[in-house]
C-alpha cells in the first residue's frame, strides 16, 4: 500500500486506467468518531489527466494507506485465465474506449466458450445460455443494452459509431458481473459448502 504523500502512488488512475496516474494532493484533513476514537487521516488527491477525485485514508499515526476510494476495479482469480486476461486490459483500457469494448467482449465471448455456448453470435450465445439458465434473463436482457458490438470496431464498420467512455464502462461492468456470476458465485458457494461439512 501507498503512503498519504504529496502525490498518491497507483498503479493506475481509478477513474481513467492510465498508468502510473500523476495523482498531487489537494486537501487532507483528520477524523475521529464521537468518542475520540477511529481517528483516520484523509487525503484528498486529483488525477493530472482526467480529474478525477481520489480519496485515501491512513488510521492513527501510521501515513500507510488502508484504503483509497474508488477502488482499482480488479478481476477475480476464480475467473478463468483466458477471459480474466482480457477483463484486467480491458479495465486497464479504459482510457481507450473502442479497444477497451473490443476486449470486453473478448472476455465475454471466451467465458461462454468455456461454458459451451460456442456458435453463433455473441448475443444468440447469450440468448442461448439463458434459455437453459446458465445466466438469468435480465443478464441477456442487459447484454442487449450494453454495446458489445466489437465486430463493428474491428472491421472499422462506416455505420458504427465509435464507443464513448460511457459505453466502454457499461461493457466492462457487465463483463466483470457475468464472471462473478459464471465463475466467482460458484467457487464460494462450494468453499462455503466444504467448510460447513469440514
């Protein structure tokens, strides 16, 4: 973890995924509860490139970091390599909306190859898997809503407008939750299941 410096050290901008974010302090200031207990120090950070707002926090004396909003979005290791791959550049994409989308759906496409939905299309695969509830309808419903069109950018489509940043966003999140519900939800449930028995 990072200190609370003049500049926070990231790896990447929370807001915007570039690397090695120029992050100066901006404000700090000091908490405690009603007590005179849980005394925290905040700092406040802003991103040279997007300005976007960091908040970091270090409790007591200590100036190491315990936690910084928002979080770095981060892949599960219960994720399959392939797709969780593709998930962590496309979080770390970003920045770079188009090639952030193409490898959401990247990501996408392997974990349904990994279930076996392997022809088709991506949305009739989608469609597919929830017709024999490997995901729920309001996922395939949502799949629909979220531009996973990277066909379009791939073979640079003149109809196709370019993904914003917005788009790209709502492709990753979809992304992340279909692995948490394809991959992350089932290894709990079956630690769960094995230390209930243990």
């Amino acid at each position: 973890m990072p200190n609370l410096t003049a500049n926070l050290v990231l790896e990447r901008c929370p807001h915007c995924s570039v690397a090695s974010p120029n992050l100066p302090r901006q404000h700090h200031l000091e908490t405690q509860d009603h007590a005179g207990g849980n005394r925290r120090t905040w700092a406040l950070y802003v991103c040279g490139r997007c300005g976007g707002v960091v908040t970091a926090c270090a409790t007591g004396h200590s100036q190491l970091v315990q936690a910084h909003f928002p979080a770095t979005k981060s892949v599960q290791d219960e994720v399959p390599e392939k797709p969780r791959a593709f998930l962590q550049q496309a979080t770390e994409s970003l920045h770079a909306p188009a090639g952030a989308v193409m490898l959401a759906a990247s990501a996408v496409d392997a974990m349904l190859k990994i279930k076996g939905y392997s022809e088709g299309t991506l949305y009739s695969r989608i469609e597919r898997a929830a017709a024999e509830h490997a995901v729920t309808a309001d996922m395939a419903r949502w799949a629909h809503d979220v531009r996973l069109d990277a066909n379009d950018q791939r073979h640079a489509d003149e109809g196709a407008g370019l993904p914003s940043r917005a788009d790209a966003g709502r492709a990753i999140d979809f992304a992340l939750a279909l692995a948490e519900f394809m991959f992350v939800l089932p290894s709990r449930v079956q630690r769960g299941i094995q230390q209930a028995a243990g």
